[in-house]
C-alpha cells in the first residue's frame, strides 16, 4: 500500500527503533498521537484504506496495538457505565426506586 509522508512519520514512530530513540518519553509522545489518530479515524471509519492503517500498523506494531485496543476498552467501560447511570436516573425519576 502506497502511504503518504505523514503516514509514513506516523507508521515510523510506532515501528523504527531510531525514530522512536528521538522521542525523551516515547511512550507519552506515541499515546498523543495514537489518540490524535483515533479522533481522526473515528471521522473517517467508512474509509477502508483508513481501517487498513489501523489494521496493518497494529499488527507491524504491538505497542500501537496495545494502545488501540486500550483505548476500546476504556471506551467500552465509560459506555457500561454511563448506561448504568441512565438507568438508576430512570429508576429515580419514575420512583420506582424508593418503591
């Protein structure tokens, strides 16, 4: 797949030992930009080639990976919870919840 230069910077600081010895805290500096990247990718899902970006740097890059997948997880969590706090402000509005 052809990628573009700022494809590259970003699929070379997740993958290149010597881009990421640049980095006096790489693994501050990867996580912003993983999360830059999410919030670009959450815009563009339908777009396949941007799937297969996540896709192929998450298997070129177990670091990425762990960070995406963090990330779902954490996401996925603040979902359970904030569904669990529509349904006990539910319950208080309709008074079912003092019987």
């Amino acid at each position: 797949m052809l990628r573009s230069l700022a494809e590259d910077m970003f699929w070379l600081r997740f993958t290149d030992p010597q881009v990421r010895d640049r980095f006096v805290d790489w693994e501050s500096s990867a996580a912003k930009l993983a999360a830059s990247f999410r919030t670009a990718y959450a815009r563009r899902m339908e777009n396949p080639c941007v799937s297969l970006i996540v896709e192929d740097l998450g298997e070129a890059s177990s670091e990425f990976a762990e960070m995406w997948i963090r990330r779902l997880k954490q996401l996925q969590e603040n979902m359970l919870i904030n569904q669990q706090r529509r349904a006990l402000l539910t319950r208080i509005n309709d008074h079912s919840y003092y019987g």
